[in-house]
C-alpha cells in the first residue's frame, strides 16, 4: 500500500497546518465511542507503523503486515520509541510486574529530592510573606519532611530513613558554608533526632525576599556565637612579639572580640582622655587604635 495525499494509511489522520505544520496522528478504537491518540508523528508512515503496533498490543491484528515503503521505514530507535509511547498510552506494560515494583535507586532519589523538592521549599521559605514572620519557614520546613517521608519509603529496598538523608544534605550544606566540623557536629548533636528542626535548617533561606529575619549565616553565627569566638581565639592568637599596635595601645590581650575591644577602650579612654589629664595626642592615638580594633573583629565576625 502507498500512501497518498488522497489516501492515508489505516488509523492515520493529517493533522492541520496551522498546528506546527504538516503532522499525523495516529489513533484506535478501542471500544464503542473510545478512541486511544496513539501520538503525532512527522509521516504518515510512522504514525501508520504506531497504528500497527496498537493492533498487534490489543490482539486484533489480523496476521497481514503493513507494507512499508523502503524510503519510509522506521529506524531501530523510532520502533523502540514508538512501541514504547503506544503501549504507555494503551495501559500496557512492556516490563515484568516484579520490575514494576522496584525501588528507585536512592541515589536517584536523593538527586531529584534535593534539586527539586528542596530547592522549591527553600524558595517558598525565602518569600515570607506570610501571616507573620517565620510562618512561611515553618510550613516549608513541615512540607519537606513530608515530602522525605513519601520518597524514601522502602527500606527493603535499600533507601536510607528520611530523617538520615536530610541530616546528610545539612552536613553537606554546613560543611560548604562554614567547614566547620565542630559546628557540624553541634547542630546535629542539638537537632539531629528532630526532623522538623533538621528540616528547617534544610529550607533556612540565605535571604528572605521581604527582608524579615535573619539570614541563613547569620542565624546559626547568632545561635552559636561562641563557636565562632573559640574558632576566632584559636586562629588569631598573637605572641607577645606579634601583638598588633591598636591592641598595645588599648592594653589588650587575647582573645580578642569586639566587646572585649569596647571596655579596653572605656577604661584607657579614663587615663589618657584631656578632661582627667591625658593629653590630645595620646586621646587621638587611642581613638585610632579603637577604630582599627573594631575594623579588625567585625571582618572575623568577633
């Protein structure tokens, strides 16, 4: 058989042109009134070969082969499509019900949930617009510990609990923010066992949209200040011979912080200030040296 502009393969229909151009469609009935779109295809040749496989699915074929042109046959891969895509759309299936029932590999899943389902809630936690602040935070944080609770289900089948995939993404997370190990540790040893407080860390924004609330970095540096002192005291402790000028003149130690950085100042600020018998020159030294200190400790975060 040829196919014509006059006359179409059997099941194949051309679609108009005002629809992307010159397509066809191939369909089958399956019932009185019920018509399966089996997919447009770019010849009618293809869509012909779709209609074929469809009759041959469903039991009807009549044992007569369709006849091809030679310039028309489909190519391996367009019978592997094909076949696939009309028996997806008659409700068959081409695999084993045992392969069916397998567990997606988790680390799969562990991909299509970090870069979709907790990229979309981190989003919604960032936009809180919500009745009050940290409203939008809360339901992100309980939407995601849902959403771990649907993917990873099937410890059979080698998936990990969901609580332990949204400890590991936090690591993951800290680690790249801060690399600190003891910080890593901390949080977890303070909320690994809860999963709407592991969840919330997950979905913290870096920076809420409506400017509401403090950032991601800025609140784990708020809660666990001390941390980043020790981590500061550690780094930047001086010997005697390498003590900084401003903290000589401010008559300082390590370690050095900021409000540590204020009372030096106040009390050498009682010594040399003109008013109590300190000189201009010895004031003016010590004002810069203050400023210098202050400059030094908020660029560590001290």
């Amino acid at each position: 058989m040829a196919a014509s502009k006059e006359k179409l393969p059997r099941g194949v229909t051309a679609l108009p042109t005002e629809r992307g151009g010159r397509k066809f469609r191939a369909s089958i009935k399956r019932g009185k009134g019920d018509v399966v779109h089996l997919g447009i295809y770019e010849t009618p040749w293809l869509a012909a070969f779709a209609f074929d496989v469809a009759v041959r699915a469903i039991g009807r074929g009549d044992g007569s082969t369709l006849d091809i042109p030679h310039t028309e046959q489909p190519s391996a891969n367009d019978v592997w499509e094909i076949n696939a895509r009309v028996k997806q759309r008659l409700g068959l299936e081409d695999r084993p019900e045992e392969h069916r029932r397998h567990a997606p590999a988790p680390e799969q899943l562990l991909s299509i949930f970090e870069v979709a389902v907790l990229g979309f809630w981190k989003h919604q936690a960032a936009d809180d617009s919500w009745g009050h602040p940290g409203a939008g935070l809360d339901t992100a944080a309980w939407q995601l510990n849902a959403a771990a609770e649907a993917f990873f289900w099937s410890a059979e089948s080698g998936h990990p609990a969901p609580i332990d995939v949204m400890k590991r993404l936090l690591t993951r997370r800290l680690d790249a923010v801060f690399r600190l190990q003891k910080l890593t540790r901390e949080i977890l040893d303070d909320d690994g066992d809860e999963p709407l407080r592991i969840a919330r860390w997950l979905v913290y924004p870096d920076k809420f949209v409506t400017g509401r609330g403090r950032t991601f970095v800025e609140e784990i540096r708020t809660l666990y200040s001390d941390i980043f002192a020790d981590e500061a005291e550690r780094n930047t402790s001086h010997a005697p011979g390498e003590m900084p000028e401003w903290a000589t003149v401010l008559g300082l130690l390590p370690p050095f912080r900021l409000s540590r950085i204020r009372e030096a100042y106040r009390a050498r600020s009682r010594i040399v200030h003109p008013d109590v018998g300190g000189s201009d020159a010895e004031f003016i030294r010590l004002n810069a040296a203050y400023e210098e200190a202050r400059a030094y400790c908020e660029s560590r975060g001290l």
